[in-house]
C-alpha cells in the first residue's frame, strides 16, 4: 500500500536504480571513444561532406577502393575493355622503354578514342560494292583534337591516324612547379573553330590545372561539343575537372589512388612526356 514504510522503501529503491543508470550514462558519455569509433565517425563526416557535393561523389568512390579500372559515373567514363587493362599495365612498368611506352600510348589512344566517340552522328553514304550498291554511313562531324603539350602529342598522331580529315590544333600548358597553377605558353587557334567536336588530349589528368585551363581556353574560343581523353588519372583531378566543366565527358583508362606531395599520380606512370620522348 502507498504510503506505508515498504512502500517508500521500494520508491526509494527505484530512484537509486535510476540514478546509477544515469551516472553510468554519464561516465561512458565522458570516457574517451575507442580511436577506431573516432575514425569512423571523422570517415562519415567526411563521405557526408563528400556526398553534399556532386562532383566528389567520384572522389569517395575510388578512395575507399583506390586503384579502380572499370565503370561510370556522371561524365567520367572508365575504360572496362580487358586490351587496355593489359596494355596499361605494360605502361606503367618502369622497365619500359620510350619506343614501346610510345607504341602502347598510340594503341591505348586508339582504343579510348574509339569508346569516346560512340555517339558521334553519322548520315547516309550510299556505295557500290563489287556486287550491289548498299547504303552504308558517314561521319556527318568535323573532329578536332587538341593536344596538350608535350604529352599529348602521342596520343593526337595515333588518333589522327583513325580520323585523317581531323584537325589538329596544339595547346601549350605546363604546370608551375611553385604554385602549381598552369601557365599557358603556346596558342595558335585561329579567330574562330572550323570544327564541332574538340577532343582535348593528355596522357595524365593530376590536378586537372591543365585540362580545365585548356577547355576554358576552348569555351572562350565559342567551340561548344568537348570531350577530355585521358590514360591516367588522380581522384583529385577528376573532381577538379569535373567540377569546373561538369559538361564535358572524361574517357579514361584507369583512376588511381591519389597525387603524392609533388602532385605526382601514384602509382601512375611517371611523367608520361619523359617516358615517351626519353628525357628526364
């Protein structure tokens, strides 16, 4: 019965059980968090920030599983094809040597150019053949390709080699070693673009300083239809393009894991001019 001594003795009792639970709550609240529930919660942190932004939704993707060949996502397009994984892999071996590094550059050019350029329009062509005539297509596309210096200079002769009625139009960009911004050193575009599709070439996509100051160059030039061809790239510069020019679709062959502190991709290739031309 409420009221009587027992009665106050089981409230009291209860009350007591209350407060040890909340002084229980209160000392794990204050204990130190284990360092790997602490890195965990930081890794959610910084995936929900990632996710806040669409760009470095790539980003996340590839730094949970670091080297990554294979697969979409948005405007970047990752080479699945088993030829330029093998071919990538012999690229990336130190023991090459310039002659065979510039005849896999040209064949891994090749491959990605042909995969870039799927949905280029064609038109009827009507031919005769030794037994009929049949009516076939043609490119209905002018096609332009834009080289990055001195890289890219590889890559542009084996792709003109599929498209000879290509133009082919240099820009000179390197990146300042001090602040790491690229300075453009060669432009010769004419006063305005004789072509519809401008394909921007480089072996490596780092910071992406180059290729963004390269398609910013080709916007204020009013070509509108730009693709970026790339062998390698680093998380960071696919977030860096893709979020200056999230219009233009990224081919690549392959994305790494990260720059190191020289902005260098790893575990990338080396400097890819270097490796074809045998400088250093």
């Amino acid at each position: 019965m409420l009221g009587t001594p027992r009665a106050r003795d089981d409230e009291s009792a209860v009350r007591n059980e209350d407060l040890a639970e909340a002084e229980k709550k209160r000392r794990l609240e204050r204990s130190p968090r284990p360092k790997n529930d602490r890195c965990a919660r930081r890794g959610r942190h910084r995936a929900a920030a990632a996710a806040a932004d669409g760009t470095m939704l790539l980003v996340a993707r590839l730094a949970a599983g670091h080297h990554v060949q294979g697969g979409v996502m948005a405007n970047v397009f990752v080479s699945e094809h088993p030829l330029v994984s093998h071919q990538l892999t012999l690229l990336r071996d130190r023991s090459t040597e310039p002659q065979l590094f510039r005849v896999l550059v040209r064949e891994l050019s090749r491959l990605l150019f042909a995969e870039a350029t799927r949905d280029l329009r064609l038109l009827p062509r009507r031919v005769v053949t030794p037994l009929a005539e049949h009516v076939g297509h043609r490119i209905a596309e002018a096609i332009g390709l834009v080289p990055i210096l001195r890289a890219g200079l590889g890559m542009a002769e084996s792709i003109l080699d599929m498209v000879p009625w290509a133009c082919v139009w240099h820009l000179g960009l390197y990146r300042d070693e001090q602040t790491r911004q690229p300075v453009t050193y060669y432009n010769k575009l004419p006063p305005t673009p004789n072509f519809d599709l401008a394909v921007v070439v480089d072996p490596m996509l780092a910071t992406g300083g180059s290729a963004v100051a390269a398609i910013r160059i080709l916007k204020d030039w009013n070509v509108r239809r730009i693709k970026f061809l790339g062998l390698i790239a680093a998380p960071e510069g696919v977030a860096a393009l893709s979020r200056a020019h999230p219009d233009v679709p990224i081919h690549l062959a392959a994305v790494d894991s990260h720059l190191n502190e020289q902005c260098f991709i790893v575990p990338g290739l080396g400097d890819a001019g270097d490796r074809q031309f045998g400088t250093s």
